[in-house]
C-alpha cells in the first residue's frame, strides 16, 4: 500500500492513525534515508498516545521508553542507525526492553528485521514531488487494522 504524506500535518494525522491501531507486541519498523522523516513520524505516533514532552531522537542513546500514564501504551522507541553487528541488539537487552510494549523502529534492517513476526509494520519512506511517500506492508496481526 502507498500513502502520500504532503505535509508535517499528513504525517502527523498518519503517526495518529497508526497509534489508534497499535497494539502491545506491535512492531513498526521505519525504513527510509537520512532525513525522510522516520523520527517525524515516530514522534507523531508517540504524540498521538497521549506523551506531551520533547520526544528526542534515540540516535545515541538507541532506546528511549516510554510508560503510562505519560502514554496510553508502553512504547520503545529504538534508532538502530549506529548499530553495526546484530550481537549489539543482545547487549543492548532490546528483548528485556519489548516485554508488554510496542517497538517502534527506526533502521530496522541494521537489527536483523521484523519481518517475521506477526505484529510487523513496515514502513519504508521516500521522498516524492510533494512530501513523502509511506510503502506500507502489514505482518498477519495488521490485517483489517492498516492505518
């Protein structure tokens, strides 16, 4: 599926759309160059779940959490950008971070992917005439919710 995102506001009303749907065990992989709007949209989504403070990006420091009540769903938020080798993910303790949350993550393929699991949204963003682009692919659990 291909959803055009005009503006920050489509992508805003998009990270929403999104957010309603999320679910815990949930993971929305982002993909896309440097600067297409994976963080834009990932702040959208986490907004859209109630957060009110700055939503920084977790380029250095990989992981970011965030809990009720500050979100209406535990949510980790990972930028996988500097990862270099999959044994990283392990260390990082991602697994111990994703009990009972949803995983919204940016450069997934530099942490192995999430294709295979079934509550896999992938997201890959490009730039187009007027905005972006979202190529969006949904795992088994996404089937009747798509945003």
């Amino acid at each position: 599926m291909r959803v055009a995102l005009s503006d920050l506001h489509a992508m805003e009303h998009y990270g929403a759309r999104i957010a309603t749907r999320l679910r815990v065990g949930d993971v929305v992989a982002l993909s896309g160059g440097l600067g297409v709007g994976k963080t834009t949209l990932a702040r959208a989504i986490i907004k859209a779940l109630g957060y009110r403070g700055e939503v920084p990006s977790p380029t250095f420091t990989i992981i970011e959490t965030y809990d009720p009540p500050a979100v209406s769903l535990p949510i980790v938020h990972a930028d996988f950008y500097r990862v270099e080798q999959i044994e990283e993910i392990v260390e990082i303790g991602l697994d111990d971070y994703r009990e009972g949350a949803a995983l919204i993550a940016e450069w997934p393929q530099n942490a192995g992917g999430f294709q295979h699991e079934a509550g896999f949204l992938g997201i890959t963003l490009e730039t187009a005439e007027e905005g972006r682009i979202a190529i969006v692919e949904g795992g088994a659990d996404w089937l009747g919710r798509m945003p």
